[in-house]
C-alpha cells in the first residue's frame, strides 16, 4: 500500500522528564523522519537489550511469546502501527501459520519488541508520519562540546565513560544478574564503542593508505 511507511527502531531516550517512561525513537527507513513513542520502563529494558544483544539469564515475557509462538509454526508477518489518538498509538500484529491469518490488536510498545525479536516489519501510516514524525536536527560541535562541560560540572558520579573495559565488563555482569537490563544496554553499547575504538587505535580494521 502507498500509504504505508515502513520503520526502524532507531534507540531508546533515557531521559527521566516523565517518570517511569521512557521515548522510543522510531526512524523512516530510507528517510528523515523520526517518531518518539512514549513506553514504560519494563518494554524499553525488553527493546534496549535486544538492541545491544544482551541475553538474560531468565527470558523476558517478550522473548516467552515468541519461543510459543515459533513452537507452534506461528509466524509475525508485521506489526501495524494504524492509529495515533489522545496521544496513544494504536498497533496490529499480523500472524500466519501457513493457512490461516490472525490479526491481533496490541499495545505498540509490546509489538515493536516481537517484532524486533523476529525480525518482522514494522509499518505506519503516511498521515501518522506527519503528524506525530519530526526531522532530528544534528547538532553543532560547538553546542556538543559546551553539553558535555555542564554534565561534567554537574554530574558528581564516576562517569561510565572513562571506566576501563575490565570495569564496565564487571558493570555489566552485575547489571544483568540484578535484571537492570535498560542500563545493561547502555554499558553494553559502551564497551563496544571502546573495543571498536581500541582496534582502530591499533590498526587492526584501519584502511590500506
């Protein structure tokens, strides 16, 4: 259909403004628009860590539904983010086993994390798009730079970034046994960054001159 848009999770705002929620950042595939959906605590820590690849030791309620639903030859064909009304988004998951289809109605936090564990599209609305999407402006160096002196004035705390990789390793295992798997993603997309910064410093990945 022309008027469907297909979309992306982009990541997770971790900003605490609304208590107990969090913004979920999706993006336009091949596109500039971006929508922020609005979902609690226990989705954002079900989507960020399938973000960073983070497996629990116990599966979530999420990863449980799938493993039922693959259990039974039952596919996730697409999520349907069909409705934005009084500031909800509205969302369908579509499923197959092959001969019959089922279309169920869901909450659009708890469809986003299926359909990422299953890899399955995720589509919206052209006039969704333009009414809740915005173009993310990318901001300059300058105000980067000036962000970052106010958060070292201001944030008393040891920040995650100068740990060594050892430490946010120990960081992250504790995270996970203690189920902190919002702030398990964060360190694990950290020491990534690290490693990956580590081997370009040492010229492992660094191209032919």
């Amino acid at each position: 259909m022309k008027d469907r848009i297909r979309l992306k999770v982009l990541g997770i705002s971790y900003s605490q403004i609304h208590s107990g929620a969090n913004a979920l950042i999706m993006a336009q595939v091949d596109g500039p628009i971006r929508i922020p959906i609005v979902i609690g605590n226990a989705e954002a820590q079900s989507i960020a860590i399938r973000m960073e690849g983070i497996t629990p030791p116990r599966p979530l309620t999420h990863d449980l539904f799938v493993s039922f639903t693959h259990a039974f030859g039952v596919t996730l064909k697409e999520v349907f983010i069909y409705k934005f009304e009084n500031g909800i988004f509205s969302s369908e998951l579509t499923f197959s086993d092959g001969e019959r289809q089922v279309v169920l109605d869901s909450r659009t936090s708890d469809a986003i994390a299926i359909a990422m564990r299953t890899k399955a599209p995720i589509y919206t609305t052209r006039a969704i798009m333009e009414e809740t999407g915005f173009v993310m402006d990318v901001p300059s160096a300058d105000t980067d730079t000036e962000e970052k002196n106010d958060e070292e004035l201001t944030d008393p705390e040891p920040r995650l970034e100068n740990y060594a990789i050892e430490e946010l390793e120990r960081t992250l295992a504790k995270l996970v046994d203690d189920e902190q798997y919002e702030k398990a993603a964060r360190v694990q997309a950290l020491i990534n960054f690290k490693r990956q910064k580590k081997q370009n410093e040492n010229g492992e990945d660094s191209p032919t001159k």
